[in-house]
C-alpha cells in the first residue's frame, strides 16, 4: 500500500487537493482507505498496480477495490477481516 500512497501523490494533478489517508477498524475489521485526485494519461492504467498488489494479499481476509467517485476522485480500499484480523483480548 506504500507504493499505492506514493503514486497518490506523485501522479496527483498540480494545485489538486493533497491525497487522503483514513483508518477505521472495529474488533473484527480494518479499512484504510486512501483519496485523491488523479491525472490520468492515455497509457497509464490504475489497474495495473492494484493487481499486482492484490496479489501479494492473502487470499483470505484481504479484499482491494478501487472506484472513481463523482468528484473524479479515486478511491482505493483496503479491507481486511479474519483471519488477517483478530481481536484481542484487553489484557493480552
């Protein structure tokens, strides 16, 4: 995901708003979520990169999708569940 946030910022449009990096979990999920505009060129394809990360996911409890949104923003989510995510107990 490093690489997907690199690219984030190195192919975002000049004078765009700055890419967006969230967290969210819960005790059985995790999401990050990376936002940002995006200058796409007619040899360029985002799926390319997000194959090849998907790749090295675990097959289980991983899951990577990307959307553009109707600001032409993309998104890119990773969410991942068991039995990459576990909960622990508090005093562990």
């Amino acid at each position: 995901m490093f690489s997907r946030l690199s690219n984030a910022v190195k192919h975002s449009p000049p004078y765009s708003a700055a890419p967006t990096v969230s967290l969210s979990a819960d005790g059985s999920s995790a999401q990050l979520l990376i936002r940002n505009a995006f200058a796409t060129t007619p040899e360029f394809d985002i799926g390319t990169g997000l194959r090849l990360v998907r790749s090295l996911l675990p097959r289980a409890g991983a899951h990577l999708a990307h959307e553009t949104d109707t600001r032409g923003f993309v998104l890119t989510r990773l969410s991942l569940t068991a039995p990459v995510v576990t909960q622990q107990d508090e005093g562990s």
